[in-house]
C-alpha cells in the first residue's frame, strides 16, 4: 500500500512497533480509540491486549483493507476524525494511541482536549508527534518553544516524553525526528473562571509575545492603562513581564481578572 502525501501517510516499521506497543502500555480491560491506524501496525498488537479498538482512518482503501482481518473487538470508523462526535461508540473508560499526521496534529490535539473538556472519558493519549510539537507539549516559560500548544493543552491534560523516533522508523521516511509522548487528561487545573476568556488572552498574547504582557493585553482588551495596570495588579503581574514569562497558573490569574472587562470579538 503507498503512502498518500495528502493524509500526510508515514508508517510504522515492525522493528519499533514492540516498543511504541511497550510504552502505550494497554491493558486487558482498556477500551481504546486510535487514530490513523495505517496498515495496522500498532492496531493489531492493540487489538490482541485490549478489550477493544475503535480505529478512525481517513483512507477508505486502508479503512476497506483493515476491515478483512479485523478480530471481533476492532472496529474500523471510515473518516476523519477531526469530524468525530462525542466517540459514544467506543465505549468508556476511553484511552487513545495513534500516529498523527504532522500537517494536522495540533487539531488532533485541540480535538482531544475539546473532547475531554464535553465529557468524553479519556484518560489518556498516547501520540507519535513531530519532535517540534512534542517539544511546544513539554515546553517551559522563556523559552522559544513555550506558547499557545503548550498552554491551551496543558491545562486540562499532564504531558510525558515516552520515546524518541529517528525517520528511520517510518516508510516513507519523514525529513523530521519524532517524539512518543502521552497526555494524561484531568480537569482543568487551575481552573478558569471563563475558558474563552483564558483562549482569547493565550492566543493573543503570543501574537504579541515580544511586547510587555501590558501591551499585547491592550492589542485586544479596550481597556484604559490605568484600568488595566489595576487589573495587572490584582493579577500580581508585572506589566513589564513579556507572555512568554507567564506561568500557566499566571495567565489564568490575569483571565480571570479580564473577565470584568469586555473584549474585541
């Protein structure tokens, strides 16, 4: 079967299949969710551990080949799973392996924490990532990496590195390294008053993160300086700290203090 560059297809060769296996870890009573299962790599060594695996492929031609040889607790979704529902079919306690295509992981991510957050029981997912966005996963403050994915995702899931794949470890092989790593949801922690609110200042302030956090605030917030430098304060912020310096627990101090103003948008 040949990789489509247009589903961003890179498989899985048999001689790292043990280890991703290994470091995913399923059980005998896990239900699982995987995406992009491929040629079924990892979806049969799943399949013969857990109770049951629910696999979303986008390719109809691997979705029809998977089908043949699907044991009795796999089931094969033929779509994207970006256009997923609420995953009821699949059970629950619900965990997740799967490896992502890089042009779209970040939705893949984004769609996960959007599940988890409605109600969906994940408990965890564990992703083979480009190492670029595995790195923006483990990122700390100040540095080039830490940003937007780092923040929105980690509030409502914990991130592990698992493992590090050379391109070697795919066919076709990629012309980037890659990273295993696993996201262990929990509530959001700390919680914000308003996630919208929390999303509009993360997303903002790192359209702005060479600017003062005072700034890149008022780049979208329509508040006075002086309205904002008391905001500022009754956050415990410097107004001369720059986004890339804040803490989670920070930018969610200063979104809960901008809910008392209105936004742009």
């Amino acid at each position: 079967m040949i990789a489509r560059k247009r589903f961003g297809q890179h498989f899985l060769e048999p001689a790292w299949v043990v280890k991703v296996v290994d470091a995913v870890a399923p059980a005998p009573g896990d239900s699982f969710v995987e995406i992009g299962p491929g040629r079924g790599a990892l979806t049969r060594p799943l399949a013969a551990r857990a109770a049951r695996v629910t696999a979303f492929e986008i390719d109809r031609d691997l979705a029809a080949t998977l089908r043949q040889t699907a044991p009795s607790n796999l089931t094969i979704m033929e779509g994207d799973f970006l256009e997923s529902g609420s995953l009821e079919s699949a059970g629950g306690p619900i965990r997740v392996a799967g490896n992502l295509p890089y042009n779209v992981a970040s939705p893949i991510l984004f769609k996960l924490i959007e599940l988890y957050d409605a109600g969906v029981p994940l408990t965890d997912a564990t992703l083979m990532l480009q190492r670029e966005v595995a790195d923006r996963l483990l990122a700390s403050p100040r540095t080039k990496e830490y940003g937007v994915l780092t923040l929105l995702v980690g509030l409502s899931a914990d991130v592990q590195w698992l493992l590090s794949l050379p391109p070697g470890a795919f066919r076709p092989m990629p012309k980037v390294q890659s990273s295993l790593v696993r996201l262990s949801f929990h509530p959001p922690a700390p919680r914000p008053r308003d996630r919208s609110v929390f999303v509009a200042l993360v997303r903002t302030a790192f359209m702005h993160r060479r600017k003062t956090i005072e700034n890149a605030v008022l780049s979208h917030w329509p508040a006075s300086r002086a309205s904002l430098e008391i905001v500022l304060g009754a956050a415990g912020l410097d107004r001369q700290r720059r986004p890339e310096s804040l803490d989670l627990a920070e930018f969610v101090r200063l979104s809960d203090a901008l809910g008392q103003l209105p936004t742009v948008g």
